[in-house]
C-alpha cells in the first residue's frame, strides 16, 4: 500500500532521532530528495503524494543505514562541493568542507594569473577528483591554461575521478594516474614541472 511523503519523512526523523541524530528531520528530507531526485522544496511542497513500496523500502534500508553511523554521501552516493555534485563511494575519501578553503585560494590565486600561461598542478591522493576537477570547472570558460595530474594508489579511486571529471566536463584538463605517490608520474616518461 502506498503511503503519504508527509508520513514517511515523519517516521524517517524518528528512526535517525532514536539512533541520537541531532539533525534527523533535514537528513530524513535530504534522502527522500536523493532516492527521488527531486529538490527539498520539491519534496516538502509535495507532502501530500504518495510513493511507491520500492521507494518507499529503499528510503527505509537508507534511514537504517545512516541510524548506524554511515556517512549520508555513501548512501546517497553523492557530495555537494562547491557548488558541484560529485559521486562518491565507500572506501573513498569524503571530501570535507575545509578543502573548500583551499581550492578558493588556488582559483584566486590562478585568477591572478595572466591568461594563457601554462599551470601545471599535481593532487596527490585524489580521491574522487574534487580538487582537480572543482578547479577545472570553474576555470572551463576562461582562458587559463590549466593541467592537473591526478594520482590515487586506489583504482577505485581513479576509476570514479575519471567519471566525475567527464560528468562536469573537464577531463581534457586532468591526467589520471593509478599509482604510488610520484611513481605513476615517473612513468609517463617525461620530465613534468608543476606549479
């Protein structure tokens, strides 16, 4: 039978504020938009629909999971960064909001820059390409000449950089390498000098 949207996010912040979710009712909206694919405002002006046994399940395992202590992105399957969706997973690094701080500084730093003169970066330990590709995308319509190196010792790893950094569009921007540290860059047999 199906039930009311009002009445799934009600039992939703019960279940998360029962595990000691001081956040529950924003986390129980945040899911329900996610597995829907549709905004809060979207969610929360629609109250009064009903959803389907399948979504309503799904919305149920992921209020079960997140009341034991996963991450909301693992769940979801996505990070907001800057503005930015990006796809994570389990066993890659979630990025944090600090990291925020740093790549404002690299754009403003590269803003100041003249246009067109070459910008070689590295990112050790990408992870899901935040940095790179956050960096890449903002610069996409600009006349910087931008390249980055992305290096992860996880294949994973690389493999879901790679896919984030073709979904906003700036893979041409950024050479994944699937290594040690500077081994992988070693490898590419030639001399690399980065800003």
């Amino acid at each position: 039978m199906d039930k009311k949207i009002s009445a799934i996010l009600k039992e939703g912040e019960i279940r998360l504020t029962k595990s000691g979710n001081n956040r529950a009712a924003e986390e129980s909206i945040l899911l329900l938009s996610y597995l829907l694919n549709k905004s809060r405002f979207n969610i929360l002006f629609n109250r009064s629909l009903s959803l389907s046994p399948k979504d309503i399940q799904t919305y149920y395992d992921w209020i079960d999971s997140r009341s034991k202590g996963m991450p909301l992105q693992y769940i979801t399957g996505f990070q907001n960064f800057m503005g930015l969706e990006f796809k994570v997973e389990k066993g890659i690094f979630i990025p944090r909001p600090e990291t925020e701080i740093l790549v404002e500084k690299i754009i403003n730093i590269i803003s100041l820059m003249p246009d067109k003169v070459e910008l070689c970066f590295l990112d050790v330990g990408t992870g899901s390409g935040i940095i790179p590709v956050t960096i890449c995308n903002h610069f996409q319509n600009s006349r910087k000449n931008i390249h980055f190196y992305a290096v992860d010792i996880s294949a994973k790893a690389i493999i879901l950089a790679t896919e984030n950094a073709h979904r906003l569009k700036c893979a041409e921007k950024i050479t994944f390498c699937h290594g040690n540290m500077f081994d992988c860059i070693k490898n590419l047999n030639r001399e690399i000098l980065f800003d």
